[in-house]
C-alpha cells in the first residue's frame, strides 16, 4: 500500500505551514545527508508550544531569532517539547529555555541519556567508542576516523535544558484545552515521546515512524547487550495497534503521510529482512559486525554514516543472539557470530 502525502509544498526557512487547526510546520536545514528536520508549532491557548528544537548551530539559533520576531503573532512561547535526545531535536531546547524563559518537557530516560553524554570527555569517548568498536571488527584507519572525534554530541547541544519536566507512557498534554495523548517509541532511542490527538486523528511521531526511511537502531558503548531492533518492533506495534489507520503522520523527516499501519507494517518488515540476511550471512561463516556492513548496506558509508551502520550491524546481530539464532564467540579480542 502506497502511503498518501496531503502536503507536497516546503516550508521556508524561518516560516510556518498550517498543516491542520492549531499546528504549524517548521523546517530546519541540517549539513548532513539527511538535510532536514521538521518542527511543530502547536497552538496554546496562551501562546505556542514548540516541538523539537533544531541541531544546537548558529544557523538554527538565527531562524529561531527570526521566527520568534515574526511567526508567533505577538504571542509568547508557552512551552518547548523534546521527543528524544539527538542533537538535531534536543539541541537548541537549552538556548529557547533560556532566550524564551519557558519549561522544557522530555522523557526522564532521554534526559538522563543526554546528561550522562554530555558529562563525558572527549577522551572518554573516543576510548569508550574504539574499545567497543574494535571489539567488533572496525579497526585501523576507519576506527580511528569514526571514533576519534570526541565528544561532538556536546558540540551541538547548546546548552542542555536544566531541569526539564517529565512525561512518559500514559500520561497526555493538555494544548489549547484538547489532550494529547503521550506513546514512548523505543529503539531508536531509549524514551522516545510520540504525541497524539484523538479528536482529529493527528501524530507527531518525531524519528520513531519516518514515511521512506527506517530510524537508525544503533547499540551504544555504554549497553553493548541492548536489543533495540526488538524494542523499535514491540513499540511499533503498540503504535500501529492503538491508532487508526487514517492518522496523519507528522514524521520529524520528509513529509507529512497517511498510512500509519501499513508504514509500521513495512518496517516491521525490513528489520525481519534484515535479520534474515544477517543470519544467512552467518551460517555461510562466522562474521564480526565490520563484516556484515556490505551486506547490509548497499552503498559506501561516509564517516558518520560507518558510525550509525555498526551501531546497526551490532543492533541486528544482539537481536538473533537473543534470539538463539546465532551464537558468539570471541576470537583475538573480537566478537564472530556464527548460524
């Protein structure tokens, strides 16, 4: 089933696009592959709640100046919502808390990721991600490239929130007198806020329901056992199974999409392809993570892309580990997974 787009005209830069009543379209350029994110501004009764924030860069910092002097019709920022801890969602929230003089509203577990990121040094990240990574096979030039830049998450969150407020699973938003009911994506993140408003079937899904791409499932130094493929599934599921098939879909890349079950249902999918293609891999030989990248992968990665591609590879092989599907085995200092 093809997915339905009801809006094919951008957003400029430093403008707003009303997409249904009460909530408005921003876009943020990124200087990365991915060249983009969405941003919401919802409609309060007494101003505007913004969602997600923008990577923490003065390019972000002077269309948010703009916006704030030209888009808000005079209103004040009420609050500012952060699905999750990436930097290009989290990363100008601090700055809007402090410029705007308004709470900021998370998961704790998002929070805590964040903080515990931050209070790292760059030389305990860059020996934390080379003793991970080359305990999975990426070693030589490509690890000192991949794990030799430090602590550039820091870089780019500008600066972290004090103390934000707290929401999770169960719990809903009141903005301009309708709830929004809170759905915690997992996987992609550890806490990931998705909003959702029953009265016009409408979600902000943030990274967790992406309409051409799947979010990145990426197994960090500090969990090496994590499964987040199986955790991205059971938490899609819930989504899928809760809301109606006619939500429009508010994706934090590309564009707005109706769809919702079969989107899930394809990415449901992909990540079972993929495990499949892993294993077969592995019954052939044993591999490391580093040798499963060209069968996951179909094109050449660029430094930051070999980084999110490993933390998948390992992702996909925890998940059969866990699964009985494969067996591990350390050999010379590096995991080998064999079917």
């Amino acid at each position: 089933m093809s997915l339905d787009y009801p809006f094919t005209e951008l957003p400029l830069a430093g403008q707003r696009f009303k997409v249904v009543e009460g909530v408005f379209w921003l876009r943020f350029p990124l200087p990365f592959a991915l060249d983009h994110i969405n941003l919401w501004l919802l409609e309060d009764t007494h101003g505007w709640v913004i969602l997600d924030t923008g990577l923490g860069v003065r390019r972000s910092r002077e269309i948010w100046q703009q916006l704030l002097a030209e888009q808000l019709d005079g209103k004040p920022v009420t609050r500012v919502i952060v699905t999750h801890y990436h930097p290009d969602h989290l990363g100008m929230a601090g700055w809007l808390e402090q410029h705007c003089g308004v709470p900021v509203t998370m998961s704790r577990g998002e929070w805590q990721l964040a903080d515990s990121i931050c209070t790292a040094t760059d030389a305990q990240t860059i020996e934390r991600f080379k003793a991970f990574l080359s305990s999975h096979g990426l070693l030589g030039d490509d690890l000192n490239k991949v794990a030799g830049k430090g602590n550039g998450f820091r870089r780019v969150v500008m600066p972290l929130p004090t103390s934000p407020d707290f929401i999770g699973e169960g719990d809903s938003l009141l903005i301009k007198g309708e709830p929004w009911q809170v759905y915690i994506g997992r996987g992609h993140s550890p806490e990931h806020l998705c909003l959702y408003r029953e009265t016009d079937h409408v979600l902000l899904s943030g990274d967790q329901v992406l309409p051409t791409i799947s979010s990145n499932l990426m197994v960090r130094p500090t969990e090496p056992e994590a499964n987040p493929v199986r955790a991205f599934v059971d938490s899609l599921t819930v989504i899928r199974d809760a809301l109606p098939k006619d939500t429009l879909v508010l994706p934090a890349h590309g564009l707005p999409f109706r769809g919702l079950h079969a989107r899930i249902n394809t990415l449901v999918d992909h990540h079972a392809q993929q495990l499949e293609q892993v294993q077969a891999a592995c019954q052939q030989q044993p591999h490391n993570a580093h040798d499963m990248l060209p069968v996951m992968f179909k094109r050449e990665l660029d430094v930051q892309q070999m980084m999110f591609a490993m933390g998948e590879s390992i992702a996909h092989l925890n998940c059969l580990l866990e699964q009985g599907r494969v067996q591990r085995e350390e050999r010379n200092g590096i995991w080998y997974f064999a079917a």
